[in-house]
C-alpha cells in the first residue's frame, strides 16, 4: 500500500466534474454523497494552510446527494429523480451521470436509470468515477474515452429528434489530453497552440474552454487528424482511429518555446499533407518571435548569472515541456524531474525517453514527502512546481515558480507557458524568482554586516 501525503491530483471524480465544467451545454449529475459532491465541483487540493481550496467545477452541478439510507437500501430511485428533476431545471444538450465511491461500492444499477432516462427522450449517458479507481488524470482520461465513444451519437439522436439545423463543417484538428482544472493553466495554453497550429489553415478545435461547445463534440469523430498533448488522451485518439478512421499525432507533452512547437506543427502540417513551404513559413515565424524577445533576455541573464540547477514538480505534458525549454533554450541544468500524474509504468519510458536523458534524476510519484525527499536530494537552485512545493523551497533556499496545480491564491485565467507566449512568459517569471531571491540574499547579508562592523570599529 502506498500513503500519500498532500494529495495533488484529487480523485476520479474530480477529473470528470472538471472536464464536463469546460463544455458549454453538458451538465454534470453527481451521484455520490454530499460531501464527495462539494468537494468535486470546490477543491484544488490546496493543502490546508497554502492558500485554501478554491473553485474548479461548474456552478451549475446536480448531485443525489446520498445518505445513509441509499447506502442502506440503494440509491437508484433517487438517481432517477434526480435525473428528471435535472432536466427539468437545468438546460442542456446533454446530461452525464458521474458516480462517485458508494454507488460504486454498493452497486446502484446506473446504467438502467440511464436506460430508463433515454426512453423518455431524456438525452442521458453515464461514467464510473470513483476515487479507488484512480486520480483526477484518470477520471479526465475516462469520461473523455466515455465521452468519445457517446457522445456524438446522443448529440446526432438529440438533433434529430429536435430537427436541428446541420452542423457547420467538421473538418478540423482536435486538441486531446490536456486536463482541464487539473493542468493548471490549461486554457491560455490551449488557446496559444489553437493560434499556431491554426496558421497551417486547417481550424483547431480545442474542444473544451471559452467557446467550445457540445457542438464542437458532436462533429468529433469527423475531423481530419487528432493531436494528443499528454499520455491522458491517447486512448481517446486510438479509439477515434479504430472507430472512424481519424488519424491522429502523439505527441505526448505540451511544447514549450519554438523548437517543440515547430517539432508538433511539422509532424501535423506532414499527416495533413501541407507543403512543406506552408510548414517553413509556420515555424520560420515562430522561431524569428522568440529569438527577437530572448535577445532582450540575454543581458539580464548574462548580468544576473540565471544559468541555474532546477528542479520541475508537475504532470507529464507540463514536466517534459518545462524540462526540454528549459534545459534546450535557457541552458538550464537539471537537477530532478519529478512528474506527478502517476501515468502507467508502461508510458514511463516514453517519458523519460522524451527528457533526452538530461535530468540527473527522474521520478514518478505523486507524494509531498518523496517529492522533498527528492528535491533535497537533488539540492536545487530554482523549483518549478506547485504550492505544496512551497515548503521544500523554503527548507533549500531556493525560489518557487508556480507551474503546476495547485496554485494556492493566484487566480489563473489566461495565463500560459505553452508555445512561444508561454515560453516567454515562463522566462521572465524565472528570471524575475531569481533576481528577487537574489536582492533579498544581499539585502540580509547587508543587514548582517553592518552591525558586525561598526563593532569592529
């Protein structure tokens, strides 16, 4: 058995609220306990005292809301009200039944009560969330196989039951494995890629976000290539490969800085078939807007001695990016990559594979005690992580960026280090962690000598 310590990732259930809260029309139906339903839609898994939890899920979350009784004697009748009454009150294209650990334990028959629902026209379908079957990366990779598989078809039977207008074209790239809530920063970095990616001509479909509807999941299985950005959405493509045809790109982590976002649209420009022409021009562009900004970069870095051991706490997608901007175009040594979302021992090589063996030291876990363990092992100078790193920072004198979920009281809305914004972005925090570190180091080494010289004297 494995304790954790601080847990980070939050439960399955929270994936899925989570996702669902990032798709307009979808409206989640908690069947869990009160308190698993509360804390799905409000905890981060901000540790108590770094912050605070903070809102993540959707305002708008029904839940059963199950007590004793329904452990006692089933909770199915009241899934079925809750269904009717959902429907009732919140608008929607479609309705998703999450279930939490004691439907599972006690073995409500969900699928019935969905059965049921979608004989009265209601469009329903249903997810196995429960904690003991993994993390909120696991929850997300669920519901999103889940989602895939029916969703559009319950879309398509809701259209023409209500003989809905056609949908617009469908021919797209869709964005698959970046978790939303859970991947911090999520948004503004699909948003960055959507602009990049975009300019081979062919529309993105970030598929969750500001904008991004039921609409944009009805066409899913008709768009021409999927681009997987993390190990959570692999299966998803596959499934969309083996069910439609759709070609997809694993690229496996989300590109940080013009070489890995140049590496990503030259391996979607070549599935999609654009002329080689089209994806110089794409990534020429880039490639000139980082080099003009780092060139600003370079005197400070120079002046100020950022060449750095660095430590990177965080997901999969978000520890390879960090690790290969950072170690490939800042210069930066690593000390330890420590990725946190607990991916299969099968994905691991992959992932350590993708580091390009520059890390003096790789880890996958997802407890606060072996990660400081690591961190003081491994004896940084700067750490890229979350607030529960907070402390180990402290412990070895080294600064924080925050990086990675959760992020305590900063509010995050579009902030990125995705792409060549993000990269950017990502330079200036770093530099500005360090150079802050450093005034405050000769600041306290002033304030100490004054007083031993005028006794001196």
């Amino acid at each position: 058995m494995t304790i954790v310590h601080e847990d980070r990732n939050g439960c399955a259930l929270h994936g899925g609220v989570r996702l669902l809260g990032a798709i307009g029309g979808l409206v989640p139906i908690v069947h869990a306990n009160a308190g698993c339903s509360l804390g799905a839609t409000l905890a981060d898994g901000t540790p108590s005292g770094s912050g605070g939890p903070r809102y993540t899920g959707p305002l708008e979350t029904s839940s059963t809301t199950l007590v004793e009784r329904h452990v006692v004697f089933g909770g199915g009748s009241r899934l079925r009200e809750q269904i009717k009454n959902t429907v009732k009150v919140l608008a929607g294209d479609a309705y998703v039944v999450l279930t939490g650990c004691v439907p599972e334990v006690i073995g409500d028959d969900v699928p019935a009560m969905v059965k049921e629902a979608r004989q009265q026209h209601f469009p329903v379908l249903s997810v196995a969330t429960p904690g003991f079957n993994g993390n909120a990366y696991r929850g997300y990779e669920t519901l999103l196989n889940t989602l895939v598989d029916q969703l559009p078809p319950l879309l398509d039977e809701a259209a023409a039951a209500a003989d809905a207008a056609p949908d617009a074209t469908a021919e797209a790239i869709n964005l698959l494995g970046i978790a939303p809530g859970q991947d911090a920063f999520w948004e503004g970095d699909l948003l960055e890629l959507e602009g990049w990616i975009g300019r081979l001509g062919v529309p993105v479909r970030r598929l969750v976000g500001v904008g991004q509807t039921s609409a944009d999941w009805r066409v899913l299985p008709r768009a021409r290539l999927n681009v997987v950005l993390s190990p959570w959405g692999r299966e998803a493509a596959r499934r969309l490969h083996s069910r439609h045809g759709t070609p997809f790109v694993d690229f496996g982590w989300l590109p940080v800085g013009s070489r890995d976002l140049a590496l990503l649209i030259g391996q979607i420009g070549q599935s999609l078939g654009v002329a080689a022409e089209g994806i110089a021009a794409v990534t020429q562009a880039l490639d000139v807007r980082e080099r003009h900004f780092l060139q600003k970069f370079a005197a400070s870095y120079l002046h100020h001695g950022l060449q750095q051991r660095v430590a990177i706490v965080g997901g999969t997608a978000y520890a390879i990016g960090l690790a290969r901007y950072l170690a490939g175009t800042l210069g930066q040594t690593l000390a330890a990559v420590i990725v946190t979302d607990v991916p299969d021992e099968s994905r691991r090589p992959d992932i350590t594979a993708a580091l390009g063996g520059g890390a003096e030291a790789v880890l996958f876990s997802d407890s606060s005690d072996e990660i400081a363990a690591a961190l003081t092992a491994a004896a940084p100078q700067v750490i890229f992580g979350s607030v529960i790193e907070a402390g180990a920072a402290r412990a070895l004198d080294a600064p924080l960026v925050i990086t990675a979920a959760p992020t305590g009281h900063s509010p995050v809305l579009v902030r990125s280090y995705a792409g060549i914004a993000g990269a950017l972005a990502l330079a200036e925090d770093f530099s500005a962690a360090v150079i802050r570190h450093q005034a405050a180091a000769d600041e306290h080494a002033a304030g100490t000598a004054w007083p031993l010289s005028r006794r001196a004297a």
